[in-house]
C-alpha cells in the first residue's frame, strides 16, 4: 500500500540528500558565512565534526525574523524564483542546508545584524518547536551542530572513524579557502588550533596563488608555481599550475573550480593535462587549480544536491580555452612543442625533466648497461647437463614479447613477467636501495588503522626502500622511494601493505618488481632481449616446471618445430 510519510521522517530522509557526513555539514556552513560577506571565518570540529560542529563568522547576521525562518525547509534570501538562478552568483541557493541540519543534529544559532543585540535560536530533530532567546553577539552569526545523527542510528552506524571525518572536514575547509583567498580562515580540531589563514588584502589574481601555495604546497615548492590567465565568451579563467618540479603520480591535487565551488569535472582536468602535456614526466601529474568563472547563466548549478556537478552550455569552448592557453605557456617558456618531449625512461620522482626537440627514432628505453640485470647468465645458453641450449634471439612481436629460438623449440617469452621475476628474486635476496626525492609526497592515512599500521612498520619501510616522516594529525609524507619506481600511486601500494599479513616482504618485493620492471610497449637493444631471454630460460623452479612471476603468471610459451609444420600441414 502507498502511504504519505509523516513530515518529520520525511525531513529526515530527505536531509541525507544534503547532510550525509560531518564534511557535508562543514561545506553547507561555510558557504553560507561566505554568502554573507564574512571575512573572518573560523571552524572548530570535536570527534571528527560528529560531536560538534561549528562555524563563527563576521558577516551580515541575521535578525531575529529571519532567525526563526532560517531552519524551515526551503527558506533562503538568495532567490525568489527559478529565473533567478540564471543571476546568483552566491554559493548556496536552495534554501535546504539549515533545514536539513536541523532534521539531523541539534542546533544553536546565535546572530546579531549589528550593535550588540543579538538572538539566539535552539532547535533539535525531535523538537516540535523552536527556542528564541535574547543574547549579546557582535556582528555576524555563529552556528553550532552537536550530535550529528544521534536520532538516526542506522546513518550513524556508516560515517567512518573520527580520524577520516575529521580529515574530510579539513579538506573542505581547505577547498573554501583556497577559492577566498581574500578572507581569513581559522580552523581548529578538538581545541587544537590546525590552520591559521590571514587574507591577501588588496590583491589581484595572485592572492588565489599566494593561498594555494599556502595551503597545497611546502615552502621550497612554492617558487615553481605558474599562473595563466585566459578569457573566452562568458567566462574568465585563471589556471594555477607547477612546474615539472612538481609533478605528482596521482591526481589528488588538481582541483576545479567554478563560480568559487570546488567541481568535479573530468573534462576540464583533461584539458589541464591536455595544455601540460610532454611538460611532465611520463605517467605523472601536475599541481594545479582552475579557477572558472562563468555567466550564471551559461552554467547550471542545480543538478547535484552539494552542487559538485555543473552542466556547461559549451563546455568545448572551456575545454579549449585551458588546453591553448597552457599550450601558448608551455611553448614560450620552453622554446619547443610540448609534444616534442621524447619518450623516456626516467625514474619518475627523481629529477627534474629538460625540454628539448626530438625528431630522431626512439633511442631503446632498456640498454644492457642501464639494466644491468642478467649478468650471472653470461653464458648464452641455458639448461644443464653436457650439451645446454644455445639461444638465437629473433626479435621482437606486438610490443611485449621477446621471440628466440633453441633448438627445435620457438619461444615467445613476455618480456614484462619475465624482468618482473627477475627483480622479484633479486628483492628478496638484498635489501633495497632507497632514493631521496626531488619533491616529497604529501598524504593523509585515509583511517586511525592505517595511521598506527605506519607509525608501527615506519622502520621496517626503510629497510623496504621506503622513507617516510610522520607530521602528526594522520599527516605524513614520502622522502625516498626505491630506486628504479615508475609507475603507480606509492600511496596506495604502502597502505596495501597493511593487509599482507605474514607476506609483507614478499608482497612489496613483487608490488616494486612490478613497478620497475620493463613495461609493454618499452624497446629493448638486442644484447638486452638476448640477456633477458637467456636469463628467464635457464629459470626453474622447486618442482622443474616453468616458472612464473609473482602473480602467477608464466614467463614465456612455446612451440616445437613439428607443432609448426603439422600447422601448415607440412606433416601430418
């Protein structure tokens, strides 16, 4: 049977929709003490924003009217129609934040229009009523949440560890200052204060680059920063990125802006890449921000409940306006195409990248003497006994296997499993060399396990390769990786070493062998495939079969001579 919802459940569940963690709360906050021309604005959390949560700002207060207004479902000063959000240029608009915490915590509203008279409003999810006092306030409006989701246990039940909702609360909190540059932040965590930010008065674009700097980067970094500013139809763009020096192997600090909300959209931090191409090493990312501001109406902001999506009326005209201008950049600071850089075979973190012109054929990506990893198989033959097999190498097919004869048999060997294995035994055997970094990588534990699981293993890391300084609060960052890492986000692969149990070692010897070996597609010089193929042939394991590489794949197959001409029918 259909039933009507009683209004109070109905409030409730509709509240998810907007307020679904402490974070979302933070976010609904702040945009209002934005929206109301603060320019102090100070966020103090306890338990990670679930326990309380609150906001003081200095703007614009709210009288005593509005006061009792604000809590009620679609009640806000931004709009009176829907033909005014083609006009808003204000973060919030609907009118649900405040209603929707009110369904979910219990909350004091203390607001003042000016002088020293001021109200303070009292309301909880199973009030029916709301409490109007008279107090003394300054001007401006300071908000507190206590007990986020206390009535509603089965959505309590799934927000995270106080360490994670704390440290998502932070990275909202960061998000509105680094789009205001122009108002002081403050923001303390269980009576501890975390950032002080003081504003850039009178400044131009540049404050957005003096605050992210603050924020993103650590201070040696700062003076590789580079800012872009460009114009199209109905909308301006500023684009903060790093140079070379600072490239990272995830995305994590590429953010989109538009209007001053942080977005995610996938299509313009593909343009940013787009412009940076060949600016960076191979499999690595810049630093950077977009800063959009577009024509209220040629965006529409009201297609996502926290306002994270936005649908552009020409996005392509976007998308080409931040790819040519970091092209033009690119190409007048570095005297060539960015698409001029040649392939490399760089170790990713490790030094910083010139530019230079590269019509020539490719240069191998592995030469014997960089590999140097086969010499204990010199001989050029493999098996035992009196007569071992001499190996004839013939080449190389589909970019990945390596293709040598041996007698009557043909062998295809996968020349990625194959080095994979190799470097594999070899980590397991000696201890691994560490490499400082050029730039250090910032990280928070995503959780208070993963936290303890690193404060724990920090030395048994170093004897991995891995560096790490631990800067409090779930913060940390990576010194020295080993040498020889390419690919993959070293992030992830450290934190997975918490649920390798017992395998630790062997886990992270086949993670770094993996990382470090030659990759599909890489050329290899002949004595290097010759080298590699000998190697990997004259394997075996403890039960004389073929052997494999760390997960489980075989190095190579192979056919016989009589296979191949029963093939094309030359026997039967």
């Amino acid at each position: 049977m259909i039933r009507i919802l009683p209004p109070e459940e109905a409030k409730k569940i509709a509240a998810g929709e907007v307020i679904d963690r402490p974070a979302a709360l933070v976010r609904e906050l702040i945009d209002n003490a934005l929206d109301s021309g603060a320019e102090h604005i100070e966020l103090s959390i306890a338990g990670g924003g679930i326990k309380k949560t609150e906001v003081i700002d200095d703007g614009c207060g709210m009288s005593r009217e509005d006061l009792e207004l604000c809590v009620k479902t679609h009640a806000t000063s931004k709009i009176q129609s829907l033909d005014d959000l083609s006009r808003s240029h204000t973060l919030g608009f609907r009118g649900e934040a405040l209603a929707a915490a009110a369904a979910v915590a219990r909350l004091e509203i203390l607001s003042s229009t000016g002088g020293r008279e001021a109200w303070l409003l009292e309301t909880s999810p199973d009030k029916l009523s709301n409490k109007v006092t008279q107090t003394i306030r300054t001007r401006g409006t300071s908000i507190r949440a206590h007990g986020l989701f206390d009535t509603i246990p089965a959505r309590r039940r799934f927000l995270k560890r106080e360490f994670s909702e704390a440290a998502q609360c932070r990275q909202i909190f960061m998000e509105k200052a680094l789009a205001f540059p122009c108002v002081s932040f403050r923001f303390i965590q269980d009576q501890e204060l975390k950032l002080n930010l003081l504003p850039f008065i009178n400044e131009d674009k540049s404050a957005l680059k003096k605050r992210f700097g603050e924020l993103i980067l650590n201070t040696h970094e700062r003076p590789f920063l580079h800012m872009v500013e460009t114009t199209g139809k109905g909308f301006t763009i500023t684009i903060l990125f790093g140079g070379p020096e600072l490239y990272r192997r995830d995305r994590r600090q590429l953010y989109i802006f538009a209007n001053n909300r942080r977005i995610q959209d996938y299509g313009l931090m593909q343009a940013l890449e787009y412009g940076l191409a060949g600016f960076f090493p191979n499999g690595s990312h810049p630093v950077g921000a977009v800063f959009l501001e577009v024509n209220p109406a040629l965006a529409d902001f009201n297609i996502h409940p926290a306002k994270r999506e936005v649908r552009f009326a020409d996005s392509g005209a976007i998308h080409h306006c931040i790819t040519a201008a970091l092209r033009s950049y690119v190409q007048s600071t570095s005297g060539t195409a960015a698409s001029g850089i040649p392939r490399e075979n760089n170790h990713s973190f490790l030094a910083k990248e010139a530019l230079s012109d590269h019509t020539a054929e490719p240069e191998p990506a592995y030469k014997l003497q960089e590999a140097n990893l086969f010499a204990d198989n010199s001989a050029g033959c493999f098996g035992t006994g009196a007569n071992p097999q001499r190996i004839r190498l013939i080449g190389r097919v589909f970019g990945l296997f390596i293709l040598a004869e041996s007698g009557d048999k043909l062998y295809l060997i996968d020349q990625h499993a194959a080095h994979e294995r190799i470097l594999y035994d070899q980590f397991l055997s000696a201890p691994v060399s560490a490499q400082e970094l050029l730039v250090p990588i910032p990280f928070t534990a995503p959780s208070e396990d993963d936290d303890n699981f690193l404060m724990l293993k920090k030395r048994e890391l170093v004897r991995l390769g891995i560096i790490l300084e631990n800067e409090g609060g779930g913060s940390w960052r990576i010194d020295s990786l080993p040498v020889g890492w390419k690919t993959g986000d070293p992030v992830e692969e450290i934190l997975a070493l918490r649920t390798a149990g017992e395998n630790f070692i062997e886990h992270w010897a086949a993670v770094l062998a993996c990382r470090t070996a030659i990759k599909d597609g890489d050329i290899l010089d002949n004595n290097t495939a010759q080298a590699l193929a000998e190697t990997v042939l004259a394997m075996s394991d403890e039960t004389n079969s073929q052997p494999r590489c760390p997960h489980g794949r075989p190095l190579w197959t192979e056919i016989n001579r009589d296979a191949l001409l029963r093939a094309v029918r030359r026997i039967e």
